[in-house]
C-alpha cells in the first residue's frame, strides 16, 4: 500500500514541478486549469519528493527506502509524461 501512496504523490509532485514551467502551465491552461503564477508550485514539488524519501526510508529502512523511492520518482514522472501527452494531443 506504501508503494502506490508513493507512486501517487510522485505523480501530484512531478506534476506541481511541470505546472511551475510555462510551457506546461499552457497544455494545461488548455484544459481549464488555471495556474496561479503567484503559487510555489516548485518548492512545493521538491519540498514533496523529498517527504516521499523520507517516509520510504522510515517505513522500509534507509536502504530499502531509497531504492523504493527511485522507483517511485521513474513511476511518478512516467505518469506525469504521459498524462501530458495525452493533454497535449487532446488540445
């Protein structure tokens, strides 16, 4: 279960990091999802991962842990890219 938590927020934080960048912010604007630019989305996503790391480490162990989480980061940014994708081609 720890492992599809993770995965989701590595998702929500790929995607915070996508929606600090502007070429992201107009896929996604396309859609109807506005941007505040005054919003930290980028510390938000990097303040994020690094929690993720933390409660990998906690709850499968230092080494299990960081292991997991780059797994998790591969699976979060894969979604995050296809999801993208799939905006990008719908508008």
């Amino acid at each position: 279960m720890s492992h599809v938590l993770s995965i989701c927020l590595s998702f929500m934080c790929f995607a915070l990091l996508c929606a600090s960048m502007q070429r992201h912010r107009r896929t996604l604007a396309a859609w109807g999802l506005q941007i505040d630019h005054a919003l930290p989305t980028r510390p938000a996503g990097l303040t994020g991962l690094v929690a993720i790391l933390v409660i990998n480490m906690i709850l499968l162990g230092p080494v299990h842990g960081s292991v997991a989480w780059f797994g998790h980061m591969t699976a979060g940014a894969g979604i995050t890219v296809a999801a993208l994708w799939i905006l990008s081609k719908k508008s």
